[in-house]
C-alpha cells in the first residue's frame, strides 16, 4: 500500500490522485463540523466554494440550510457558522445544508479526481481508517492519498497532526508500506503529541486565531479522538453517510 499526503488544497496533483482513495482533512473545522452533521442526522451537504453559489441555491429551495464561515465566523445571512457545536440535531435533522468554508470546502473539489473522496477528522479517523484501509484491500492498485486542506493556501499544523494519526492507524494495519516524507513526518510529528496535541498547537496560527475568536470549545471537540461512529464520503458533489453493514 501506498501512502501518499499533500500539505494544503492548493498543492494537490488533480492527475495524479486519480488512483488514489482520498482523505481530506480540514481539521479545524470544515470537516469535523461536516462528520458531526451528518452523524446528527443531516440528510445531506453540499459544499460549495463561493457564497454566492451557496445563495443561489437557498433562493433555488428555501428549505436548505446555510453553513460556513469567512475569517472564521458567520457569513451575513447564513443560518450556521462552522462551529461544530451550532449544528445541534433539533436543528438540522433531516435537513440538507450548503455549506461554504475559506479552505475545507475547496479541499474537497480539489479532491474531486480521486476513485473516492471521505472526510477525515479526529473525531472518526480509527472508523474512517478502518473502512478505506478494508475498500482498499479490494482495489488492484491500494494507495491513499492524504489532502490536508491547509489554511490561507498554506500548510497547517492541525491538519498534518490528524494525517499523522490517519498513517498511525493504518500502520497497525501493515508491518510495511510506502510512504512519501510529508506522510512520515506527518507520523512522527503526531506520535510525538498523540496524548496532548494542544501541547504544539497552541504555538500555531490557525489555532491561536480560533481561540482569539473565542472558540476555545471548538478546539477541545475537534481534537477529541473516536467519539463519532459516522463515516463520510463525498461523492456525486454531495457529503452523505456511508453505510456499513455490521
């Protein structure tokens, strides 16, 4: 098995992921706050990269909901912000949301080549592993590919962290596969904080500009491990459930 992880959207090979299962991972908070939707009963999201677009398909059917954020916080006229915490079941249960984010949602279209596209975050990565590492046992080619969504079109700590837990997981799995330098040091840098990894980030930007903000609850949920059963694929432009035979 092949491993192989991109340090922000930007960055990503579009050609070069075609054979590839995809993670996309957008920590702090796109895909955390897309996983928790979905396991709270959202029928569906559809992510969309401009505000207009997401606007436009409101004004197309007014019974879907409008997530995201820019800078971080709410957008104008939008329903939720993209705080895991605002997206309660009596809310959205049942209800589709469009949702836009300054780099999650964009990680995802640019994932849009891969043969399948899930949602990484800390808070399902041991389900979500255990699911793509079974699908890629079944695939000729085996290789996953990493997308840390990135801040700001650059490399994001939180983001690398969770990949390192990601190549963790399916190293349990394997006594040997390749990997590229940024997967390895994606590893070494997470085992090193896998029992604090507040203890690194609370030197790093996207974090200190989250609890400036006053999200400082956000930052303990999203970096909880394995409390959410959910697994999620985008696929056909939509974010929706996978479903798992037990």
């Amino acid at each position: 098995m092949k491993i192989l992880t991109f340090s922000h959207y930007k960055d990503v090979d579009e050609e070069r992921i075609k054979d590839f299962f995809a993670i996309v991972i957008d920590l702090l908070r796109a895909t955390s706050v897309m996983i928790w939707a979905i396991s709270n009963g959202a029928k569906k999201i559809v992510p969309v990269e401009s505000i207009e677009e997401a606007k436009l398909l409101k004004s197309l059917n007014e019974d879907v909901l409008l997530g995201g954020e820019r800078g971080g916080v709410l957008i104008q006229g939008f329903d939720l912000d993209n705080s895991p915490l605002s997206y309660k079941k009596e809310i959205i249960f049942g209800r589709t949301i469009v949702m836009t984010t300054t780099n999650g949602t964009r990680a995802l279209k640019k994932a849009a080549m891969a043969k399948r596209i899930f949602l990484g975050s800390f808070i399902n990565a041991r389900k979500t592993a255990e699911y793509i590492f079974k699908e890629v046992l079944k695939d000729d080619i085996q290789k996953i590919t990493i997308v840390c969504a990135g801040t700001e079109e650059k490399f994001t700590l939180e983001d690398i962290l969770c990949a390192g837990y990601f190549v963790d997981i399916f190293k349990t799995y394997l006594e040997s596969f390749e990997v590229d330098d940024l997967s390895l040091a994606s590893y070494e840098l997470y085992k090193k904080f896998e029992n604090d990894p507040h203890e690194i980030l609370k030197y790093s930007y996207h974090y200190n500009r989250l609890k400036q903000l006053g999200f400082e609850k956000d930052l303990e949920f999203c970096l909880k491990k394995d409390f959410v059963d959910t697994i999620c694929e985008f696929k056909n432009l939509v974010v929706e459930k996978v479903l798992v035979d037990v």
